[in-house]
C-alpha cells in the first residue's frame, strides 16, 4: 500500500510540474542577479532553476552537520567499545599452547584426531 502511494505521489508530482510548465510556457521575465540582468528568461527555467538551486544549498547545509554527527557517533562508540572492553576482561584467561614452541608443530596446524568411539 505505501509503494502504491508513493507511486500516486509521484505521478501527481510530475502531473503538476508538467501543467505548471503548459501553462506557463509563453511567460518570459527579466531575472536581475545583482550584476548581470537577463532579459526574456522563461518562467518555468527560472522555477526549476530555483528548486535545483535550494537543493543544491541544502545538500551542502546538511553535510557540515551530518559531518558533525557522524564525529559524535563515532566518539560515543569507541567510548562505547572501551568500556566494554574495560568491564569484561577474564581474568582467568590463559594461553593454552604457552609452554610449547613456535614450530613445535612443524609450521602447520592439525585438527584433533577423533576417532569413531571417541565422543565429540
């Protein structure tokens, strides 16, 4: 149900911009910037251009500070992941192959050999 409204919204969406566009297709303005002024703009160019333009502003508004919350979240996780680490430390803890050498092996490693009558 909501991808069906969604699609709903969509489509009234376009529907406009394309009535907005019709009927406003023969309307030409004068667009002044400040220091240059254009003459015989059309009005659906200068409405779009706005929209695209606000757009623009608020994706780089909106980095600065999602920038900013991702320092945050990121500072609260690792504080996060300290303490943790800090508070579930085993004491108990041992190194199971301390006394053997590094190569006593051979440089390889074998899984226990478990035979048929021998429980897992």
């Amino acid at each position: 149900m909501s991808r069906f409204l969604s699609g709903i919204g969509i489509v009234a969406l376009i529907a406009l911009s394309l009535g907005f566009t019709w009927y406003n297709s023969a309307q030409r303005v004068t667009l002044r910037l400040g220091v240059v002024t254009l003459y015989g703009v059309p009005l659906t160019t200068v409405a779009f251009g706005s929209v695209i333009t606000g757009m623009v502003v608020m994706l780089i508004a909106g980095i600065r500070s999602d920038l900013k919350v991702r320092k945050v979240l990121r500072a609260r996780l690792a504080e996060e992941d300290r303490e943790e680490r800090e508070r579930i430390v085993d004491a108990n803890q041992q190194d199971l192959f301390a006394d053997e050498p590094a190569g006593a092996l051979g440089g390889r490693l074998e899984p226990p050999r478990v035979g048929p009558d021998e429980p897992r």
